[in-house]
C-alpha cells in the first residue's frame, strides 16, 4: 500500500514538471472547454449543456495518451528495470498510474464545471455525484486503455501510431466532436460499438436531463466491465524490459477486450436507446438554439429526427 | 563453505537459440567483494540479474541470502540493493526525492539525509535527475542501492562509460563499503577495478567460469610470468640472459632487455650477481607484475577488450 501511495504522488509531482502534460491535460481541455461551448454551443445556457457532456468525455478519454507514452518512455530508458529491482510489484505501478491520472483529471473537471456554471449559466448540474461517477470511471477505463497500449507496442513511435488510430474513430465517431445525431446513420450505428458512445451519452444525460447515475446503469456497468478487463490485461501483459518480447497470445486478450462494447453494440443496434436518446437531447439543444437565432439551426441529417416542437425550450 | 550469502549452481539461461550462460557455479562469502570478470557478452549480466529475481533461470540453483529469487522475489528485494547498468530515473524527479520515494519500499531504511552527505549529494539534493554528471548519477545509483542497509549488494559495471576521474570516485566509495564488510557481487570488463576492489574473481567468457580464485592465486596458476625490464652499460648475449633464474623468455626491445620471469627475486639476484662478475652495470630497472588480462589471454587466446 504504501508504495502504491509513494508512486502515485511521484507521478502527479512528475506529471506538474512536464511541459506536455501542462498543455496537453490542461491548455487543450480549456481550449475545447471554451471552443465548444461558448461557440458550438452559442454560449447559451442550453447549448452549453449540451456539449459539457462530449468535453468532459473528452477530458476523462484523453488520459489514456500521456499514460501510455509514460509507461513506455519509463520502460524504454530502463526506469522500470530500477523499480524492478526494488519492492515494487506490476500492481503498485499499474494502479499508482490509473489514480495519478484521475487525480490530475480531477481539478480540470472541477474547474470546468464551475466555469460552466458561472459563464455559460448551465443550471442543469444538479446530479454532480453522476457526472464524478462517471469522470473516475471514464478515467479509470480509458487509463486502462492507455496501459494495455503501453503493454502492445514496443517503441515510443509504435505507441503514437496506436494512441492515433484509436483516438480517432473514439472521438469521431463517437459523438465527442460532431453530435452523434448529426452523423451519417450508419456512423451511429458503428459509434454504438465504441466504449466512447456510450461514455458521452452517459454524461450528456447526467448533465442535461440530471439523469442519476443508478439510472445509467447500462453504461456505467458496461464501462466498469471494460475497465476491469483492460486493467486485468495490462496486468497479464506489463513487461519491465524493453527486451521482454510481447506474447503470442497479446492479440488473443486484447481482442477480448472488446467483447463488452461488441455485444452492448449489438444490443443497442436493436434497441435504438442510445440514438433515440442521443437525438432528443440534439433535438432540444436545436430548439434552444432556434428560439434564438433562427438561423443558425443545423440540419439533422440522419431519418428518425424527434420533431423539435416536441421539445420546448427551457 | 562458511557463511555463503550466495550460491550459484550450474545456472543456465538461454535466449531463444543463444546460450548466454552455460552451467555458471560460484559462491559469495559474507562480508566478500566477489566479481565476475569477463567481455561484454560473456554473461555477467544475465547471472546477476537471475541473482537479483529480474529474470528466470532455465536450470540450475540460486540462492541469495538463503532465498530463491523466483520463489520469493519479494523478500529477496527487501535483502538487496543494485546499481544496474542501462537504467535511469525519470528526468524531472530530483535527487532527493528518488532517494526518499525508494527508501519508502523498504521495510528496513537508511536516512536518506546520512546517505546523501556520504555520497557527495548534499548540495545536489534538489537538482533534477537530467542535470547530473554521469559521475553524480552514479554515485546517486550507488546511494540508491544502499537506501534499505542491503544484506548484499549488486553492482552492474558500475564504472562503464565514466572518465577515469571519476572512475577513480567510485573505486574509493566501493572501498569504503569493502571496508565496512559488506558483500559485494561486482560485473565489470575492467582488469584494473577486478584486481583494485576484489577479494575473489570469476573469470566468465563465453557463459562459463573459466577461472575463479583471488587474483593473486589466478595470476600464479595460469602461469603467467612477471616482465622484467633492463637496461646495461654493457650489452649481454641473448642466450645468457636466458639462463638466468626463473627467466623463460627474453627479447631486446630498443636496447633494452625484456625478460619474463617465473620467479622475479631469484631472477634480480642472479643478474646482478652475473653484472658484477662481468663488471657490467645496470642502467634501470622496471618490473611489471602480471595481471588478470594475462591471465586472460593465458586460458582464452584473446585480449578481455577486444
């Protein structure tokens, strides 16, 4: 216990020297914090709320990145062989790395969501516990994440190649940039394969509907699931040498990680919730928007759109 | 054997199809600086590092401090402390705050502060890992090494890569310790530090022990013979010089005499005694002991450094 302490407060004290970690984790998040809602959103209180949410997921996604880098930069400069040699366990590293990450999350979050209620006049925050719930297990999945990367690719440039093929679809088709009902219908129904998907919606919920976090069980307990499969993987597959070459069966057990968003996907592609979901919330925030300036409204694209007039603004 | 703080028996490890070390034997007494003297490749590193639980043996037995490292790793890293080759510390993470953060591992602890002052690091304490010298970080890997009063210590080529300068510092400090009695298990491709820092050597080349015993026992069982330089007044024929006690080669090199000697005093006398009777006189004298490189070129047919 107390290395995993001693770790994970040397890691938040590195993480504070780092000059990428300062822009990466605290300039970009504010850029978008600032970017999204004050222009996408209008800086409406209603379209404020709207894309909180995919900040947020954003912010929580991020952490995967730098942790995947740090792990395999410690592994390449031989930092881990010195823990080795120590005490320190696979665990102690792992889970000191995951928490270090939430902690550093957790004042960006804090500060956005106090920055959304004094600018952008967001009054929807009333179910905080939810949005927490769901920062720390947003981070600790997508922390996990960035572990298993670190534990595949064997050279700084293998992991930046990874971290970019998989940031992409995450954030483009998950509905963390563009409005998942703003997509093209058969990019929502692949976005219903992404653990992001359902990482956004969640918060979007939580934050404009002040939906609890019990009431978001599918998502929350299908993160959770990943979570522990991905940190039990990086586990099985941690290596403190740079020589150790990475097990045959690697692939096998990252495949299997997908397993909880492949069958929540094909659930989900019956069910239509999310979508019907994720399209009122556009919906409403369209409406909001309308009310104001005209104008500016965005077209939905894809068929099943919810009639805004349904959906008086607030 | 008395106290054996470390027994190593028929160790073999393989990397795929590469044998790195092919049936090692050896054991450390306590309070002993024990090295294991070889070329780059021979295999020091692998059986150090199958000591110190980083990596599994194929076949054989270890046992440190009475432990085996693959069956209680985590007891035997309480019982340890390494400086490895090829390692770092993150850039960013000041002296002192490495020093703390690996004393925190440990159950048993020195005072950082105690380890700091002792190894010159005082006024370093706040300096971040990047901006050290190569002889700062190394004196900060051996003061790691001793953050939790180890019961045996590993030293990795503990000078590679460092000038002679401050090779010398590191000498100096891994001779404090001998001092102090603590056990030492030291790899290095350096004749000069096996000879300087070592109570017993293990020649290893090319996965195996070639040689093992205290240099001076290596030196005189391999046969290996003492140069003995001279300059004359006068010049002496080839064949004299030959005759001379313990003498078994002789070659004029520049004007001078080289002889080697089996048993250098007996030689010095008879040369003298034969200069006087021929009324000769010596111009100078130079005697070089053999060493462990001799040895070396004695048993393999190549030099340590090639």
């Amino acid at each position: 216990m107390s290395n995993f302490a001693s770790l994970t407060e040397m890691r938040i004290r590195l993480a504070l020297r780092n000059k990428m970690f300062f822009f990466f984790s605290i300039v970009m998040p504010f850029i978008f914090f600032f970017g999204y809602l004050g222009f996408f959103g209008k800086s409406v209180p209603a379209g404020a709320a709207y894309f909180l949410g995919p900040v947020l997921a954003l912010n929580v996604m991020g952490s995967f990145w730098g942790l995947s880098a740090t792990i395999v930069m410690f592994r390449e400069q031989g930092i881990l062989r010195r823990f080795h040699v120590s005490p320190v366990t696979t665990s102690d590293i792992l889970a000191s790395s995951v928490v270090a990450n939430l902690a550093l999350t957790l004042p960006t979050v804090i500060f956005e969501l106090l920055l959304a209620g004094l600018i952008f006049h967001v009054h929807t925050l009333h179910n905080l516990f939810g949005i927490f719930v769901l920062v720390a297990i947003g981070t600790i999945s997508f922390a996990s994440l960035g572990l298993v990367i670190a534990s595949i690719t064997n050279t700084m440039q293998e992991t930046q190649v990874l971290n970019q093929l998989i940031w992409l679809p995450l954030v483009f088709l998950s509905g963390a940039t563009f409005p998942l009902a703003y997509l093209p219908k058969v990019v929502q129904r692949v976005g219903l394969f992404l653990p992001a998907t359902y990482l956004v919606n969640a918060f979007q919920q939580v934050i404009v509907n002040s939906a609890t976090a019990l009431s978001r069980y599918t998502e929350i307990a299908s993160l959770v699931c990943w979570a522990i499969l991905t940190f039990f993987l990086s586990m099985q597959l941690f290596r403190w040498e740079p020589e150790t070459k990475i097990p045959r069966r690697a692939k096998l057990l990252v495949a299997s990680t997908a397993i909880p968003f492949l069958l929540l996907g094909i659930w989900e592609n019956r069910t239509d919730r999310i979508l019907r979901e994720s399209q009122t919330a556009f919906a409403a925030f369209q409406t909001a928007l309308d009310s104001l300036r005209p104008a500016m409204r965005m077209s939905i694209q894809s068929g099943n759109a919810v009639n805004p007039s349904n959906h008086a603004p607030k | 054997m008395g106290n054996a703080m470390l027994q190593v028996e028929n160790l073999v490890k393989h990397y795929g199809d590469v044998q790195a070390v092919r049936g090692v034997s050896f054991s450390v007494e306590e309070g002993e600086v024990f090295g294991l003297l070889g070329p780059n490749g021979a295999g020091k590193t692998t059986t150090v590092e199958i000591l110190e639980g980083l990596r599994t043996l194929d076949s054989g037995r270890v046992s440190v401090c009475g432990l085996d490292p693959q069956e209680k790793p985590q007891e035997l890293k309480q019982e340890i402390g390494a400086a490895l080759q090829s390692t770092s510390l993150p850039d960013k993470l000041r002296v002192m705050e490495a020093l703390r953060l690996f004393a925190s591992f440990y159950k048993r602890r020195r005072r950082p502060e105690d380890l700091l002052k002792r190894f010159g690091l005082e006024e370093k304490r706040n300096t971040f890992y990047n901006q050290l010298s190569g002889g700062q970080k190394q004196r900060l890997a051996l003061a790691m090494a001793l953050v939790n009063d180890p019961k045996v210590l590993f030293f990795d080529e503990p000078t590679a890569g460092l000038d002679p300068q401050v090779r010398r510092e590191i000498y100096d400090i891994i001779e404090e310790l001998r001092r102090e009695k603590k056990t030492i298990v030291l790899t290095t491709h350096y004749i000069e530090e096996a000879e300087r820092l070592c109570d017993r050597v293990a020649i290893i080349d090319h996965g195996k022990v070639i040689a093992l015993g205290t240099p001076r026992e290596l030196k005189s069982r391999a046969g290996a013979t003492t140069r003995v330089e001279v300059r004359l007044s006068k010049p002496e024929s080839n064949g004299i010089m030959k005759n001379l006690e313990g003498v078994v080669d002789v070659r004029e090199v520049d004007g001078a005499y080289v002889l080697h000697s089996q048993r250098p005093p007996q030689t010095i006398v008879s040369l003298v005694k034969h200069l006087e009777a021929q009324g000769n006189e010596l111009v100078s004298l130079e005697i070089a002991t053999p060493s462990l490189e001799d040895v070396f070129i004695e048993m393999t047919g190549r030099r340590l450094r090639d």
